[in-house]
C-alpha cells in the first residue's frame, strides 16, 4: 500500500468564467440572499399568527418558507465571502457539511413537494374527506417523514463521498461542494461510489416526480369533471403555484444529475439557478397566486410596523 498524505482543505473555485465580475455578483447574490429570507420568513409568520390559514395546505406551505430560508444558507455566505476577496478556502469537514447539508434539504424538498401534491390530491378529489384523512397527525407524520428521509439520503450519500480518501488535487470546480466536483479528486477507484449516489439522487427524484405526476394527472381528470367553469377555475388556481414551484426545483435538478455529459460552466449556472434563484421566487410564487396569503401577509407587516412604533 502507498502512503498519502490526506487533504485537509478544499479550495472553491468559483463560478467559471466570472473573473472580473466578483463585485456584480456579489451585490445580485447578496439581494436574492436577503430577499429569499426575509420573503419566506414573512411567509412562515404570516401562517403561523394568521389563524385562518391553519388548515393542512398552508402547514406544508410554511415548511416550505423554513426549507427555502435553510437550502440558500448552505452555499450562498460562504460564496459571497469569497467574492468580497475572503479566502476560497474550506475545511473538509466544511466540505462535508455543506454537501450533506444540501442533499439532505434536496431530498427533503423532494419529498415535501410529493407530501403537497398529495394534500392537492385529496382536496379535490376526496373534498369530502379532506379534513379526515389530512388530519393534525397525519400532518405531522408526514412532515416529519420527509424531514427524515432527507436526513437519511443525505447521510448516505455523505457517508459514500468521504468513505474514500483524498489526498489532492483539493481544486473544487464549482462555488460549494457537492458530489460531480468532490468525488473525482478521491485517490480512488469511485466507481461504485459514483453508481450508487447517483442511483441514490436518481431513485429520489424521479420517484417523487412520478408519484407528484401521479397525483396531478388524478387532480386533472376530477377538476375536467366539474361541470361549471368558474369551478374548474378555482380548482386549478389552487394547484397553479405549486405546479410552478416543482417545475422551478425540478427543471435544474434533472439537468444537474440525469445529463450524461458534464460541463462545469454550465452545471455551476444551473446551482446558481437552484441555491439562490428558485428559493428568492416562491415567495412571489405563494403571494402573488393566493389572495389569502397575500392578505394576511399584509396584516402581519401591519402588526410589526405596529409593534415597531409602540415598542
């Protein structure tokens, strides 16, 4: 057996072909950055202080908003640190951290977008048994199970990453790490590491993209049986922003791990996409397509700028 010497750090090499634009970026990420967190935040305590959205639609909603304000936050301040000119440097067990962390929150969401499709499904299709099976327990299971299955893809995948040693090159081609720009720098054969994360990553996805496939192709055929249009209206107008929410998270996740070919300009526009972009739109998403979120959000700005001035 040969000695190695085990690599300690990586070094994040950014954004291909953006030298020169450090400054622009910055200011364009760090707007997103901010406007995705204060944007899912107001989400978040909107449904939490507005009684009348207790119902099990906006439960999942609001776990949503604490998802979108997590998944930035795992690559989003360490990118713009090095931006500002701070080193590009990152530990290994930062390395690990943020890829388990954005796998973990990856496949959350991908099962948290099943669990909605399913709570559309059974609102229009079983409307009449809706609050029996969506219950406050069945809710809670549900939510938890899908914070649980994240948690386990994403320590499996971790677990298959760093098994293997690495003993340099440690040049990470991307802007934070996850598994096509860590794996290859491994000092060994990562063959069946490769197979079975992408497997893994491929198994989750387009699972839960069938079973949501699934569930909007019984929704479709309920609401084409409803016999006035202002009813089959009002029954799409419910499901409108979810739909665009999956194909925004959907669109880049396929792109990044069912594309037999790799570019790495290319794969790092489709990150940006999904770490920074897609989590800043769903707070318009969520507001501009339901009138009753957009109310009560209005509400509760009025009761901070209240508390804000007697306070």
């Amino acid at each position: 057996m040969r000695n190695y010497t085990s690599v300690t750090e990586f070094t994040l090499l950014g954004i291909p072909n953006t030298e020169g634009l450090e400054n622009i970026l910055f200011v364009l990420f760090l707007a997103f950055y901010l406007f995705t967190l204060l944007g899912n935040l107001l989400i978040f305590l909107t449904i939490l202080v507005s009684s009348t959205l207790h119902t099990p639609m906006y439960f999942f909603l609001g776990n949503l908003s604490v998802f979108d304000i997590f998944f930035p936050s795992v690559s989003s301040p360490k990118m713009m640190l090095y931006l500002m000119g701070q080193s590009r440097t990152i530990s290994y067990q930062g390395c690990a951290c943020q890829l388990f962390f954005y796998h973990f929150l990856g496949g959350t969401e991908c099962f948290l977008y099943t669990v909605m499709a399913y709570d559309r499904f059974v609102a229009i299709c079983h409307p009449l048994r809706y609050t029996i099976i969506m219950n406050p327990r069945v809710c809670t299971g549900l939510t938890l199970g899908t914070w649980l299955g994240g948690c386990l893809h994403g320590s499996i995948l971790t677990f298959l990453v760093f098994r293997l040693p690495y003993c340099g090159p440690n040049e990470v081609d991307n802007f934070f790490c996850d598994i096509p720009v860590v794996l290859p720098l491994a000092c060994a054969d990562t063959s069946l590491a490769q197979m079975v994360s992408f497997t893994n990553v491929d198994v989750v996805t387009l699972t839960c993209f069938f079973l949501i496939l699934t569930s909007y192709g019984h929704i479709v055929l309920s609401i084409l049986k409803i016999s006035t249009s202002e009813g089959r209206r009002r029954a799409f107008s419910t499901c409108s922003a979810h739909l665009i929410s999956i194909f925004l998270f959907y669109g880049p996740v396929m792109l990044i791990y069912l594309r037999p070919a790799s570019s790495p300009w290319l794969d790092s526009v489709i990150q940006v996409l999904n770490n920074i972009v897609t989590p800043s739109l769903n707070p318009l998403i969520y507001t501009l397509r339901n009138k009753d979120v957009k109310l009560n959000s209005l509400y509760t700005i009025d009761i901070f700028c209240f508390l804000k001035i007697y306070l």
